[in-house]
C-alpha cells in the first residue's frame, strides 16, 4: 500500500474523487437502499463479541487529499479514498466514526454489518451504500462465499494514520 497525495493542480483526479464521494452519498441518502436495521431490532450500546484485528483483508488506500490548505479548521485533515476487498470469512475489526466520517459503496458481494445500534447484522448488497457518523461503532464480515468489494470515502482526523483506520 502507498499514500498518494493529489496536488490541488490536478483536477481531473479531484474531481473524480469527489465523484465517487458525492456518489455514495446520494446513494446513502435514498431511503432502505442500504441494508439497514429493523425498526425493532434498533439498540443503543448493542453488546457483540468484537474482533480487534483485521483478517482476510486488502486495504489499498487510492488516494489521499490533505485539506490543510482549506483553512484552520481543516488543519491536518485528510479526504481519503481506499478500496477494501474482504475474503470469504474475512473481517474488518471494530473501530468508531465519532472522529472519521465515512462513506461506504459495495460494488461486489455482499457484506454483514455488527453495529453498537443494532441487535442483528445488517445486510449490505452489491450496489449500496451506507454513511458511518456519530456514534456509530460497529465490524464487518463478509459471511458469503465470494469476495466482498468495497469503496470507502472518509475524512482522517490528524491524529489518524492514514493506513491504520480501518
């Protein structure tokens, strides 16, 4: 994996990035086009066993943005894009987005979400996509027998390297 920045003076790059974020997000924000949780299975603090390690995962991060030179509130901050492909069985370990807003797009396969928000997995299928804000901690695994492609948009805080946050 490599850190690739995008100077300001490549647009096409930045656009397309930018692209495939405004994208997720307007798919994220078609009512139940994205797995969701059923209405009375919602929780607040849902308790499930949490893998701390990745496994069966590729992280390549695409391409990276620093959004320093937007202002002083942006100091430090990165728009970051990756391609995420998890192997049958393979899982992505617990982590937060109190601090990393994310966007997820699966465009192949189809992945099991276990969040702090939920009592059962939410499912999420080739073609959907889904917004990770807030309080929102959760893990994925990808319970299928193919590989689970997934596109991930987010914004790193500095104090987040850019190759640990899953």
């Amino acid at each position: 994996m490599f850190l690739k920045v995008i100077a300001p003076r490549n647009p096409i790059k930045l656009v397309l990035a930018f692209g495939l974020l405004a994208s997720a997000a307007a798919f994220a924000a078609a009512p139940a086009y994205a797995g969701e949780c059923p209405a009375d299975q919602v929780a607040t603090n849902a308790v499930q066993s949490m893998p701390s390690a990745p496994e069966g995962v590729t992280d390549e991060v695409i391409s990276t943005i620093d959004l320093s030179t937007k202002g002083d509130a942006w100091k430090g901050n990165r728009f970051r894009l990756r391609k995420l492909v998890v192997q049958p069985g393979g899982v992505v370990p617990w982590h937060d987005h109190s601090t990393r807003p994310a966007n997820i797009l699966v465009v192949e396969g189809a992945i099991s979400e276990y969040s702090n928000t939920c009592k059962v997995a939410i499912e999420h299928k080739a073609g959907e996509a889904t917004a990770e804000f807030g309080q929102l901690a959760h893990w994925w695994k990808n319970n299928g027998s193919v590989p689970a492609v997934l596109y991930s948009a987010d914004i790193l805080p500095p104090d987040m390297d850019a190759h640990g946050a899953m």
